[in-house]
C-alpha cells in the first residue's frame, strides 16, 4: 500500500505541475520566419497566430503566389519552433525522461 500512496502523490505532483505548464505554454510567443526574415508570423503556445509581419518590398501584386508561399513556410516554421519547445518543456517537467515520439500535450 505504500508504493501505491507514492505513486498517487507523484501522480498528483505530475497534475500540478502539468496545469503550470499549461499556464505558461499559454503566455509563450514563438516566431517562424521565411523568405530571409521578409515574413514573420508569430504563434501563441496553443498555436494561435498572434501576429504576420511581411516585408514592404513583398507586396508586389504580379508576385502574389511567392507571398503567399512564404506566408506558409514561415507558419510552418513557426509551428516546427513551437512543437519543439513544447517537448523541450514537457521533457523538463517529466524530470529528463525521454518522452515518447509524438506526445503532446492535451491542449
């Protein structure tokens, strides 16, 4: 029964420190750029965009299908930037275990 009392105290510790997490992961801002940095989109921790930044010298109406490539690959790399400091994070609150390929956390 002792190891069982244990392991629902750390079960609980683990919930905390998850839902802190959460919180934090909430305020995170991530930036994808592309294009050399003429395109910026901004990502919130939940992957909301929060923000498109594009270069002046972009906004060429004959061009408009290189905009719009280089607003997906910044979203892109925004996400890619995002989903690595989300496992960097959760690596961190499982105390350096490796995590699973792929978990993610339920958000």
């Amino acid at each position: 029964m002792k190891n069982l009392a244990n392991m629902l105290k750390e079960a609980q510790k683990l919930q905390q420190r998850m839902a802190e997490l959460q919180e934090k992961l909430a305020d995170l801002r991530v930036e994808g750029t592309a294009g050399g940095g003429m395109v910026r989109v901004t990502l919130d921790g939940k992957g909301g965009l929060r923000g498109v930044k594009i270069d002046r010298s972009l906004l060429v109406p004959e061009e408009v299908e290189i905009l719009e490539d280089l607003v997906v690959a910044a979203h892109a790399d925004a996400r890619s930037r995002l989903e690595a400091k989300i496992q960097e994070e959760m690596s961190r609150l499982a105390g350096g275990l490796p995590l699973p390929p792929g978990m993610k956390l339920p958000f």
